[in-house]
C-alpha cells in the first residue's frame, strides 16, 4: 500500500520534472527563451510584490506589537534609569551651584592679600542672634589670634580664640566689636559697633549733616591695619537724624552670612600673625580645653 502511493508520487512529479528540465536546457542554450523569461520576469515583479505584502507588513508591524507584560517590563526599566539620572541631576545642580559658591567666595579676596584659607564652619549656633562660631582651622595651620574672616557676602569678624586645631571667630554684631569703615559712595569714613544679639550694627559719631542714607554700603577703610580694606561690612537700614541732637542715629545689617554658609575664608596680610611662638601655643591649648 505504501509501495504504491510512493510510486503514484514519483510518476506524479516525473512530468514537472521534465519539464522543468527542458525550461532550463531551453533558457541556457535558445537565446528567443531566455529573452521570454526576461520579459515574464519583469513582468511578475508586480506580481511578486503583491504576494510578499503581507508578509512585508507583519515583519513591520512585528515592532509595535508588543505585549503588556513586555511593556511593563520596558516601563519600569525606563523608570528606574529616570529615577537615575534625575538623582545624577540633582547632584550636578548641587556641584554647579557648590562650585558657583567657592568662586564668588574666592573672588571676593581683593589682591591685597597676600594668602587666603579656606575654613569649614564645624559648629554653629542655630539662633541667628549667636555672636561666635566654630572653624577647623587652629594655630597649626597659622592661625592667629585678630586674623580677619571673611566670606562671600562680606566680613564675618576677626578669630578671638584660636585653639590648635581649630579655632573660635566672634562676628562683627558682637558689641565689643568695632570696624573702621567707610560709605563706599562718598568715602565719609566711620566706624561701625556690634549691637548684640538680633540687633542691628551700630554706626557713631556720625554729624547730622554728613553724607550718609538709607542703602549705602559701608566697607572696611583699612585703617588700624587689623581689617585689610575694601571688604563689605554692612548696609545703611536705617537713618534718624534729630535736629536737638549732634550725631544720627544710624542702623546697619551686617553684609557677611554671618555663618550661615557652609566654608569662611581666613586672610593673611604682610606682616600680620607674627605673635610669639610660646604664647600662640600656650592660647591654643587653653582654646582646645
């Protein structure tokens, strides 16, 4: 029975195979054949395309058939690349913005000095009416009782306790601080007082008549030689002048932070910090007791 249906398939395809045979003797040795076979083949290009264009189409398709679970997988992948990147983003604004800092806080240094340091705030009182804070910078690193401090907005204080590693600076609103100053404006020279916690800086002695208003800028005038000049001290907020009395009544807000940044610059001038050895030690133990 199997016998018979292989030889009842073999005689079946015996004609085709002939002839299949004849067509390709024909094509490669009557040149007329071939010449019909070029023209049916142009002719069934059409013909061709038209069979293949299902196929074409699902192969093309095949990309935006996808499944849920597929697309779910591709969601959550996508999501934590974005929760990613965006950490990465945050961390380049804070960089930008660091670096942002640092240059402004340098660029405040005018070329007077000859050296600056920059110190890191290590204790700092949350209260904004605290008079002092904390650096980690000391007499091991030069640091030198009355050394002036300074930072982006302008003058902090002076360094009142160095201890060896690290040192203690009283700002410029403490009232046994003075500043000599002067009106960046004018030039009318000055000298600016601390006054205490969450009060404004005090400017004295100042005739009713002289040249002063409401949001001068009263920088450091150099004189005395403990502040180099031309650091921002403060800004004129209030003027009150009172024809039964001699001097104004002049307030000020300090220009500096005043601790509220993170890093201080510490300045050296010629000739500054050049106190006795055996004292400098003796002042930076007591300080780190």
């Amino acid at each position: 029975m199997v016998k018979r249906r292989n030889g009842g398939i073999i005689r079946g395809l015996g004609p085709y195979l002939l002839l299949s045979l004849t067509l390709m003797a024909a094509y490669l040795y009557i040149a007329p054949v071939r010449t019909v076979a070029q023209s049916a083949a142009v002719i069934g290009i059409p013909v061709h395309f038209l069979a293949s264009l299902p196929s074409t189409a699902l192969n093309a398709m095949q990309g935006h058939l996808t499944s849920a679970d597929q697309l779910r997988s591709e969601f959550e992948a996508m999501r934590q690349r974005n929760l990613i990147l965006q950490t990465r983003l945050h961390r380049f604004e804070f960089l930008e913005n660091e670096n942002a800092r640092l240059r402004q806080l340098l660029s405040a240094t005018p070329s007077q000095a000859e050296q600056v340091t920059l110190a890191a705030l290590i204790a700092v009182n949350p209260d904004p009416g605290a008079l002092a804070v904390l650096i980690d910078k000391g007499s091991a690193d030069g640091v030198y009782r009355g050394q002036p401090v300074v930072d982006a907005g302008g003058l902090v204080g002076q360094v009142t306790k160095p201890g060896l590693f690290r040192s203690k600076v009283g700002l410029i609103t403490q009232e046994d601080q003075a500043v000599p100053a002067q009106v960046a404006r004018s030039g009318l020279r000055t000298v600016v007082y601390g006054g205490g916690p969450n009060r404004p800086l005090r400017v004295l002695y100042l005739d009713r008549n002289a040249d002063i208003r409401t949001g001068d800028l009263l920088v450091t005038s150099g004189l005395g030689g403990r502040y180099p000049p031309g650091y921002p001290v403060a800004r004129i907020a209030a003027v009150e002048r009172n024809l039964a009395e001699s001097f104004m009544k002049i307030g000020a807000e300090p220009a500096s932070h005043l601790g509220q940044d993170r890093e201080v610059l510490l300045l050296w001038l010629p000739g500054a910090g050049a106190s006795s050895p055996g004292k400098d030690e003796t002042e930076a133990k007591a300080a780190d007791d």
